[in-house]
C-alpha cells in the first residue's frame, strides 16, 4: 500500500530583493521531487522583482505584488494561501539546498511525533560564495529565550496544524517574528533537528537583520518577558544559556563542522555577478 507523504508549502515573501529573487525561487522550484507549493508575496517592488516573478509564475501555487507593512504581514497573507501538512518560509536572499525538501518530508513522514523541526545551514556573501557552515544542537528553549536564537529560520519546517494552533505570526514582531514562533511552538511541541544541511544564509552589508539588530533585540526581550522571570536575573540567565549553548554545540560538533563538498559545490548554479559582498 502507497502511503502519501506529507505535502509541502513554502512561503517567499520580498520586496527590492530583485539581485537575489531568481536564484531563491530556483532553489525551491529545482527541488525534486516537483510538487511543493510556492507562494511568492511581494511589496509592490519597481526593481523588477514582478517581471522575475512573471517568469515562473506558472509554476507558484499563489503570487501577488502589493503595498504591504513588512514581512510579518507578508508571510501571515502568504500563509493564509497554504494549504500544505508542512510549511516553512524562504527570505528572498536565502536559498534552500538540493534535496532539502525531499529531507523534510521524509523526516516528518518517519517521525509523525514530530510536529515542529529545524536543521542546519550554510553562511554565503551576497554573491554566493560559501563562507562557512552553521551546525546546531538539539532544541533548548532555555537558550533560545535567554542565548539567542539559534535556529536558521530557512532550515524550519511545521506542521500546518501547530501553525494554526499557535495562531500563526504575531504581526506585532517584524524582526523577531521567528523567535517569537518558535517559543511559541516550544509550548505545545518539543522542536526536534534534522541533522542535515537545508539551506543558505546571506551574509551582506544591507542584510535587514543586521542593519535593524537594535530594534530587533527590543523585540527580543518582549519575548524573554514571557518566561516571567525577574529581569534583573536576565544576565546570569544569559551567561548560563551561552555556556550550555556552547557546550552543546561543540558534543554535536558544530564548531568542528565540514559540510559535503558537493552542497559546497551545488551553490555554483545560484551564484550572482556583482551582488553585494
């Protein structure tokens, strides 16, 4: 007897990110086997992401180029279109690796347990060149509240049913929004890893992340209310979760990590002339 496996949904959603939107949305498209369901949402962009969009337009379950408040409320509008039993999300500069997908859903498919999973990534510039590898450890909500969030959100996949129980993306975090899902996610599930490399990060100047890291960190502690635990603990709690963090990364040897030259090697097909290094 066949059994199916689980669907998939992947939710891009960009704006001015047209150096880099082509290879993202290859890197989902190109995954075998074919099938995933992709939703690209867009801004309202007039750097030609629409025309990039266009050209694979036949291949997306859902597409729509409109004003929007940020990525927050782009993601929730794209996930209000998902209909796959997994879901995950792709910045408009990341990418995910060959394979990745088909990764995912067997591991949800072996593991119905599972409701929530994450693996491991690859540092890129913003050209493509591959910087180094990003291996984790095994989930810790105490060091996701009080370290910081470690997991790559391009290697985080769900169950659409945990998704909905949770509530989806709070549109109150545009920078935090992931950690806020995860802790959220923590509650009803424990977060397993898939110790396997899923997808790339870029690393650039005008990264968002970077270039809005103290806005960020506000949201942060927003979070880390929630533990409601006495704030002048947080520092301690702080150097406690990065001594785990470290000694946990190093047993499952992320410090020593050595990605397979052909996922290094994969990445040629997605490099970009004159991105930003």
């Amino acid at each position: 007897m066949n059994i199916r496996r689980p669907s998939i949904s992947i939710v891009t959603c960009s704006y001015q990110q047209g150096r880099y939107l082509d290879a993202t949305m290859r890197s989902v498209l190109e995954q075998q086997p074919a099938g995933v369901q992709y939703i690209v949402i867009d801004g309202g962009s007039t750097d030609g992401s629409v025309d990039i969009i266009k050209q694979h337009a036949s291949a997306l379950h859902y597409w729509v180029s409109e004003p929007d408040n940020g990525q927050t409320e782009a993601l929730i509008k794209g996930f209000d279109h998902a209909t796959g039993d997994i879901q995950g999300w792709l910045c408009s500069d990341d990418l995910l690796l060959p394979g990745a997908l088909e990764t995912v859903t067997r591991f949800f498919d072996e593991h119905p347990e599972v409701d929530a999973a994450y693996g491991d990534s690859l540092w890129i510039d913003g050209e493509g060149n591959y910087l180094r590898p990003k291996k984790e450890m095994g989930f810790s909500r105490f060091a996701l509240l009080f370290d910081h969030n470690y997991i790559s959100q391009p290697s985080m996949f769900w169950r659409r049913d945990l998704y909905e129980k949770v509530g989806g993306l709070d549109p109150r975090f545009n920078l935090a929004m992931d950690a806020d899902l995860w802790e959220r996610f923590s509650r009803h599930t424990q977060i397993a890893h898939i110790p396997a490399y899923l997808s790339c990060m870029r690393w650039y100047p005008e990264q968002k992340t970077r270039a809005l890291r103290p806005k960020g960190m506000v949201e942060y502690d927003e979070i880390r209310r929630r533990s409601a635990l006495d704030q002048t603990l947080w520092p301690a709690l702080h150097k406690l979760a990065r001594v785990e963090r470290i000694v946990r990364k190093g047993l499952a040897g992320g410090y020593l990590a050595n990605p397979p030259q052909a996922l290094i090697h994969a990445l040629d097909r997605y490099r970009i002339s004159g991105g930003a290094a």
